[in-house]
C-alpha cells in the first residue's frame, strides 16, 4: 500500500516536469530564414561588418549588425533608409538598435516600420533601400558604414570601361556599371591623377567621342583627391528610363571635366555600342 502511494504521488510530479519541458521547447524561437549583406567603410571610415535579416519562428523579423572597428566606449546609431546608398536616402523607414562599441552588434526585433507600416521577411527582402551606421559625435550624422539591400543588392554582372588620359598629363582610369537587382546600375568611377581636392563634372554624352554630342546623363561629381564617385542610374536626365541594360547598348561616351571649365578634358571613353 506505501509502495503504491509512493508512485501515485510521483506521476503526477513526472507529468508536470514532462509539460514543462515541452512548454520550453515551443517558446522558443529560432530562425526560420535569414539574408546578410555586406556594410562597407564610407570614406576613409575603418568601420565595416554585415547586417543579416532573419525570418522568426514567432512571426517576428529580426535585424542583426554585426560589425568590426568599432570602439570601446562608443555607440554607433543606425538606421534603415529607403531608396539606395549613392542617392542619399534620408527618409528613415526603421530605426535600428544602437550598435555597442565593445562587441560591434546591435539586434533589432520587429513586425512594422517607423511609420506602423507592417512589413514581412518577403518584404524587407525586396526593399528599396539601404543600411547605414554612423558617427557617434553629436550630430550622428556622419556615415561610418553603409550597404544596399532588397532590391538594391548589386548582382555579379558589371562591365568596366577604360577612361584615357585628355588634357591632364597621367589622369586616367576606369567607370564600372554594376547591375542591380531591380535592373538599375551603380556607375563607379576609379581614377588617379585627378586634381586634389577639386569636384570634377562628368557625364555620358551622346554618340562616341570621336564625334562629340550633346549630354545624355549627369553623374554625380568626381572627387577630385579620391578619383571616386557613386551614382546610381535609373533614367538620363530628360527623364527617359535608363538602366544597366540600356549601358550596354547606348551609343554614348563617358567625359569627366575641370572643375570650372568643361571645354578641358581629364578623362574620356568611349562606352556602349562604341
């Protein structure tokens, strides 16, 4: 009869340990999906990481940044803008978590945007938009690093062209279009010789250059003491639809001018059909 009490008393007690471990087990949450993407330095910045989207068992959205060359002591705002990282978005569509110095991460937990927005993993995958880290000083405005995402993610075709020397001694280099998922380019100047300092016009101009035409799309200006610019290109500037497709095709040259005086010549290529 004790024997028999001994386990009536026990089962119960066994039953409620087996519940509560399955208990556990539901409650937890894991990770169902998840995309990263690459947050490169902007500037001279020696910040840089990645930032994975990831896809919660409990219908959450979480977004991790996970970044190097960050400081002790430091805290680095962050935040998710619409549109692409060479258009300067300034519309902010979520708010992210401030990334700790000591360890360089930051999770966000979420199911809507800033503005109550609700947004989905299939959603926030094609975003149109961009990360970006910054500065801790006062204004928090100056970015550290940044990266495009969703829609905007650079795919792995591109094609580069060469820009000769023209009428500055040793200045030449190369423009790279990158291909975006949406079908836009990023266009990529890399050149060397270029005056310090100064901001350098540049643009596609019609036919080869050989001929000479008029201007069919401004870039962004060529700093001078880089050699570098980023433009994105979605349409030429009368408003025709002009993307990575189209650079392939179009009967066009690249020039990059003097800075106050667009009848001298620091660069020049043909592209395109030419």
């Amino acid at each position: 009869m004790k024997t028999f009490f001994k386990v009536f008393v026990l089962l119960p007690l066994v039953l409620l340990s087996s519940c509560r471990s399955d208990d556990a087990e539901t409650d937890q949450v894991t990770d169902l999906e998840s995309k990263t993407y690459i947050l490169n330095p902007v500037g001279n910045s020696e910040i840089s990481g990645s930032v994975r989207f990831i896809k919660n068992s409990n219908f959450t959205l979480s977004i991790e940044l996970n970044m190097i060359g960050t400081i002790d002591n430091d805290y680095h705002s962050a935040f998710l803008y619409m549109d692409n990282a060479a258009n300067d978005g300034e519309v902010i569509a979520l708010t992210l978590d401030t990334v700790v110095g000591e360890t360089g991460m930051s999770t966000t937990v979420f199911t809507k945007l800033d503005d109550d927005t609700p947004i989905s993993y299939e959603e926030l995958l094609n975003f149109d938009g961009y990360i970006e880290i910054k500065s801790n000083d006062v204004n928090l405005n100056t970015p550290k690093a940044n990266g495009d995402i969703g829609q905007n993610e650079l795919t792995s075709d591109q094609v580069t062209y060469d820009l000769e020397e023209r009428d500055l001694t040793d200045a030449s280099g190369t423009i790279t279009f990158k291909k975006r998922l949406n079908g836009e380019a990023l266009a990529i100047f890399n050149l060397e010789g270029t005056p310090a300092s100064g901001m350098l016009p540049a643009h596609i101009h019609a036919n080869d250059a050989a001929t000479g035409g008029p201007i069919l799309f401004t870039f962004k200006m060529v700093n001078g003491t880089t050699g570098s610019s980023h433009t994105n290109i979605e349409m030429l500037d009368d408003g025709t639809p002009f993307v990575y497709n189209d650079v392939l095709t179009v009967n066009g040259y690249v020039n990059v001018h003097f800075e106050n005086d667009l009848s001298l010549l620091i660069a020049q290529g043909n592209i395109g059909s030419n």
